[in-house]
C-alpha cells in the first residue's frame, strides 16, 4: 500500500503526523505543497472524496489574510481555485492512503487506515 502524506514541511500537525508514523514504522513519502505545489486533477479528486469543506482550511494565515471579496460567496469552483492558487489553503495533512483520503491528524483515525 502506497502512502502519501501533502503538506508544508514547518506545519505542526504535520511534524506530529510525521512523528506518528515514523514512530509505527509506516513507509510513506512526503509531498511539500510549497516545493511541489498541487494538480488540479489531484484536487479534484479529493473534493470528490471528501468536499472542498473540508479540504479548505479557513483557519489558516493565507485564508485569513486574503481579501474579502476572495472570502465571500465560496462555492467548489472558487474554492478549488483559491487551493490551486494558493495550496496553504489546503487542510493539513492530507494522507492518501491507497485509494482513501484522510484529513488532518488523527492518532486512532491514522491507526486504522494503516493497519
């Protein structure tokens, strides 16, 4: 089973995700946002599986520090595109792990998906 972790590499919840699994001996590569940046075909198929309500994270800097107008009346396309535009945007960690999607750190969640 291949596992994929997306993320930025100074995020906290990522360092303790990281730590977790290293710490249970799963094999999985890292995928950093800001180096790699993020497909749109990837992104789309993660809304699918999961929403862009989720995947968004409005709690984050470069969500807070946006203009309003970029704020307001959200729907999946204009979503996705602030994702694309700005991949820090993206909820943090997204763990594929083979075809399933997990978001964010979950100590009991990750146990279960790696079994």
């Amino acid at each position: 089973m291949t596992i994929t972790m997306y993320g930025i590499t100074n995020c906290d919840t990522i360092k303790k995700a990281r730590v977790w699994l290293e710490g249970h001996d799963v094999p999985y590569r890292f995928h950093d946002y800001r180096a790699e940046g993020i497909e749109a075909g990837k992104l789309n198929s993660w809304v699918g599986k999961v929403g862009w309500e989720k995947l968004l994270n409005k709690g984050s800097t470069t969500f807070r520090e946006l203009p309003d107008k970029d704020k307001q009346d959200l729907d999946e396309k204009k979503a996705k595109a602030l994702m694309l535009a700005k991949p820090t945007m993206i909820k943090r960690p997204v763990l594929e792990v083979g075809d399933r999607i997990l978001v964010g750190f979950k100590p009991d969640v990750y146990e279960q998906a790696v079994k």
